[in-house]
C-alpha cells in the first residue's frame, strides 16, 4: 500500500508535456521525505544539484515558506526562487517557477 502511495504521490509530481523532460513539484503538502526525494529526482532526471529549504509550516504541517536553488556542475548556485506564502513550485531543467498560495493554477 505504501508503494502505491508513494507511486500516486509521484504521478502528481510528474507529469510529461509534449517531447519535454517531465517537471517536478513542489506541492505544500509535501513532508520532508517527499522534499528530499525531489532533489534525488532533479539530480537523476536533469543532472543538476537543487536544494529545496522548507523555511516554515503552518499548524497543519503545511509548507508556508520555500526557498530553492540550483546549483552548477562546480558548486555555484546558478538560479532561485522563494515564496513567503507558499502554494506550488515547478522544477524544469532550465529553472523554477513558484507560485505562492492562491495562484498555483498559473503555474499549472
């Protein structure tokens, strides 16, 4: 049951767009596993280093406050983004997208 669970977690992360690599997110729900998994992902599926830092959550154990970062092959952080009322961060290959709480269909 567990695998299942994890493999539906994952079917929403994922989704494919045409003949582009697949997009990762970020969802506020997300528990700290989860977060950690999409930054193995991110190495696997594009080959960059990312960091997701949950900053803060709310009573419901819901992310409120998300930094993220992508870093080059040699250490140096390349890009990020940041939402202080989180709803939805999107991970492609070429960057981050984040959308804070509200406005997560923009990003959709």
């Amino acid at each position: 049951m567990k695998s299942f669970i994890l493999l539906l977690s994952f079917s929403c992360v994922f989704f494919l767009s045409g003949f582009d690599l697949p997009s990762i997110e970020v969802l506020k729900t997300f528990t700290p596993t989860q977060i950690k998994d999409v930054e193995k992902e991110a190495l696997k599926l594009y080959g960059i280093k990312v960091t997701v830092n949950v900053i803060s959550r709310n009573g419901k154990d819901e992310i409120t406050n998300l930094e993220f970062k992508i870093f080059d092959e040699n250490g140096r952080k390349t890009s990020s983004c940041s939402s202080d009322n989180f709803g939805i961060l999107v991970i492609r290959k070429d960057g981050c997208s984040i959308a804070d709480l509200g406005h997560e269909d923009r990003l959709k």
